[in-house]
C-alpha cells in the first residue's frame, strides 16, 4: 500500500522563519539576564519559547556580556548570537517577561507577536519614580546602620547621605558613566556627607554612619545569583559576577577610603 511521505519532515523551514526565532528567543534571554535573572531561569525561559515555536534547542551558551543558541527544526539548523546590555535588577520586568514566556511556551503566537509584546514590556512595564527609590534606599541604609549599632543622632544624616547617593547613582548612570567610577563617587560622596552630618549632629558613631550611608552599593542579587549560577552547574558564569561583585566592593571601599581622608579620621 503506497503512503504519502510527510513533507513537513522533508521539506525544510524557510531560513528567515528560523532566524526570526532565535531572535526572538536570544531577546527574551537577554531581557532577562539584564533584569537579574539566573543563567538557569534565562536557559529555561529561551527553551520555552523556541519549544512553543516549534523548534528544538540544541545547545545554548551564556556569557556576561553575550547570549548564544543553537535551534534545529527537521533539517535545519541555526546558530545566532546577541550582545548583553548592562546586568541590572529590574523584578517587575522579569516577571513581567517571565508571564510572556509562560503563555509563548503554549503555542499559538507568533515571533513577531512575542518580539512586539517585548517591546510592550520593556516600554510599559511600570517604574517607580526615582525620587522615592532614592528615600527608600536612604531609609534601608539607615535602618541598617540602627541594626550594626549606629546611635539615632546618626540617623538623619545616614538617611540624607544615602538618599543623596542613590540620587546622584541614578544621574550618573544614566549618563553612561562607568559602574565601577560610579560606586566609587557614590562610596566618596555619600560617606562623606554621612561622617560630616554625623559629625556636627553630635553623633558617637561617626565611622558606623560613614560604613552605613554607602550600603546602598552592596550588590545582593548579583552576589546571590552568582552563587546560584555556581551551584546550578554554570561556572563561568558565576565566576563572571563574582568577579564583578568584588570589583563593586573594592571601589566602594576605596570611595569610603577617600571620605575618611576628607574627614581627617584615623584609618
């Protein structure tokens, strides 16, 4: 008995259809690396979506700055990469892409539909003012300054100190500014006005409110991610934020370093 063959099996996807996928898929992935994601949950995300196209991923390689994927479809296969923009921590917009890769692995949408809710996302996505990020980040060092044992006449100027210094991190890096010259401005800047306030308010812990007033610089989710990414089975990767984390740390130190030279204290 004779059969007809298959000819979705035989007949190659259009090479376009499969360069719009890995597109679309390497965007998400990005999208969420750049929002503080972990490697696993940027693997996991892109494999939905190419699955969700009709697509298999064959392998997939995430560096700091870069994302690669490799799709395969009946005969055809494709390797593409795309450039990483600066990692950062935005949890509305991961989630927010996370939902898109959930109702992308469904089926029934296309990558146009996927790369247009993605620009939706990333125009949309609410944002809270940066003035009130500011004091709420002033108010947490404070806090946190109280909590390692800073008196309350250190309280106020802790606050103003941190608060100024997450303003002034918010300009800086909106301008392009490099995030390791920026943490240590902010660590200079802020420690200073942090001592100096502390200082003429009277306070006895002086130093405490210069270490609290640049706690803001403390990178907790990429130190966190980059321990996740380790124990995850992604090694360079972690090894990468690690890095940078220290990198962070050592020009804040040096920031607090030169507001202790400004304030005349005793290293």
């Amino acid at each position: 008995m004779n059969s007809q063959p298959d000819t979705s099996e035989l007949t190659p996807p259009h090479h376009l259809s499969m360069d719009r996928i890995a597109h679309v898929t390497l965007r998400a992935g990005a999208i969420l690396a750049q929002s503080g994601a972990s490697v696993r949950v940027v693997h996991e995300g892109a494999q939905m979506i190419a699955r969700g196209l009709g697509v298999e991923v064959m392998g997939m390689r995430s560096g700091y700055a870069s994302f690669e994927i490799t799709l395969e479809r009946g005969h055809t296969t494709i390797t593409r990469m795309m450039q990483i923009g600066p990692h950062g921590v935005n949890h509305r917009l991961d989630f927010a892409v996370r939902d898109l890769v959930v109702r992308a692995a469904r089926g029934g949408m296309t990558p146009e539909e996927i790369e247009s809710e993605l620009d939706r996302l990333l125009r949309d996505t609410p944002k809270h003012p940066w003035w009130l990020v500011a004091i709420a980040t002033g108010a947490a060092c404070a806090a946190f300054g109280r909590l390692l044992g800073a008196d309350w006449l250190s309280f106020g100027p802790m606050l103003a100190a941190a608060s100024i210094g997450q303003a002034l991190r918010h300009w800086l890096l909106g301008r392009r500014t490099n995030v390791f010259v920026t943490a240590a401005i902010i660590g200079c800047v802020a420690a200073t006005l942090g001592g100096l306030g502390a200082r003429l308010a009277g306070s006895g812990t002086m130093q405490l409110a210069m270490m609290a007033s640049i706690l803001l610089l403390v990178p907790g989710v990429p130190s966190t991610n980059a321990q996740t990414d380790v124990l995850d089975g992604y090694p360079t990767m972690g090894s990468a934020r690690a890095v940078w984390v220290i990198m962070i740390m050592v020009f804040a130190v040096t920031g607090l370093w030169l507001a202790e030279f400004v304030l005349r204290i005793p290293t």
